[in-house]
C-alpha cells in the first residue's frame, strides 16, 4: 500500500512539476524531501524495517532452510542413482535414467535420418 501511495505521489509531483515548469518542480521536491526527512515519517520507517526483519526474517530462512534441505537430498539421491521415483518424475523429458542407474540425455538433434535435403 505504502509503494502504491509513494508512486501516486510521485506521478502527481512529476505532472504537476511538468506544467508548472522546472521552479515549481524544485518547490515540489524539496517539500517531498523535507517530508521523507522528517522525525515522524522517519519513525514509521525505521519501525516498518523492524518489523520487517524481526517478523519476516525467521520465516524467510526457515523456507530457504527447507528448500536447500530437500535439494540436497533429491542432488544425494540422483547422484547415488537411489529409487527416489519423485525425483525422476522431477526430470525434463529429454533425461532418463539408464539399466545403470546413471542418468543419460537424449542425443537426437535435427530432423532425423532420411529427412535431410
């Protein structure tokens, strides 16, 4: 909400600056500056940031904790050629895994055998 009402009134400064000539544009943000500048806009910011990072902080890592746990396992199982079937279900199509159980590409490029010109 807080950027959607910073653009609306930058957008408003910049058009109201564009008809009243480069003077009133320096008018117009030397008040916006004083504005941001101020103890009270300030204060709401420095507790929008404390907020951010003590509520959003521990949530974020702990869904990048998550997700490098599960990377690490499905990289341990592809490269151990475990039966981990999600992990094969997970491959593009042009992947497979081998009577190996190494994973192989699939090397067919080009138009095929008898289509050439």
């Amino acid at each position: 909400m807080s950027k959607l009402s910073f653009l609306a009134g930058a957008a408003v400064g910049y058009v109201l600056g564009a008809r009243a000539g480069r003077e009133r544009y320096e008018q117009i943000a030397t008040q916006a500056n004083k504005i941001w500048s101020s103890d009270p806009v300030q204060t709401k910011v420095s507790q929008a940031t404390d907020a951010a990072k003590t509520k959003a902080a521990p949530f974020v890592a702990d869904l990048v904790s998550d997700a490098a746990k599960s990377t690490a396992q499905k990289l341990r199982d592809v490269r151990s050629g475990g039966d981990s079937t999600d992990t094969d279900e997970d491959l593009p199509p042009t992947l497979h895994r081998g009577t190996d159980g190494k994973l192989h590409a699939e090397h067919h490029f080009g138009p095929g055998p008898g289509k050439l010109p």
